[in-house]
C-alpha cells in the first residue's frame, strides 16, 4: 500500500527513497510486519501529507510526531469510550 503511493509521488531514485522511508517507519513504529491494516492506512495519509509538506525527504521527527499523535488520540478515544459504555 504504502510502497504504491510512494513511487507514485517520489522523484528522487526510488528504491533508494522508498527503503530511507521504511528504515524510519521501523525505526518509530518498530516491526512493520506487525501492525493492523488501520495503523498502515493512517501511515499512508500521513506520509503523504508530510511528502506535500517536506518532499521525499520526510524527517525522522515529523514521523515522531504523527505516531504520537495518533497514539494520544487513540488512547484518549478509547478512554472516552469506555468511559461513555459504564
């Protein structure tokens, strides 16, 4: 999923581009094989966004950022809900 929306929008050397990119997903979300067909939709939306916003170079950081914002959210939801089901 995520390999097709980056070689669509990558100008650099692709393979290059592609295997930087997973080398930082590893490094913020750890094994990639592990993660739900959720966590790599919410990937997808935000590496694209960051490319719009940084280019093909996407840093470290910024994945830093999206991985915990999205974890803040998720938590605080699922706190709301469960809250919401007592």
């Amino acid at each position: 999923m995520l390999k097709s929306i980056l070689k669509k929008e990558i100008t650099v050397p692709e393979n290059s581009q592609l295997n930087k990119t997973y080398a930082l997903l590893k490094e913020v979300y750890g094994p990639l094989e592990n993660l739900s067909h959720k966590q790599w939709s919410q990937i997808e939306r935000g590496v694209k966004a960051l490319m719009k916003e940084h280019g093909p170079d996407i840093p470290l950081e910024s994945l830093k950022a999206m991985k915990h914002t999205y974890d803040i959210y998720h938590t605080d939801k699922d706190v709301a809900l469960d809250f919401m089901s007592n």
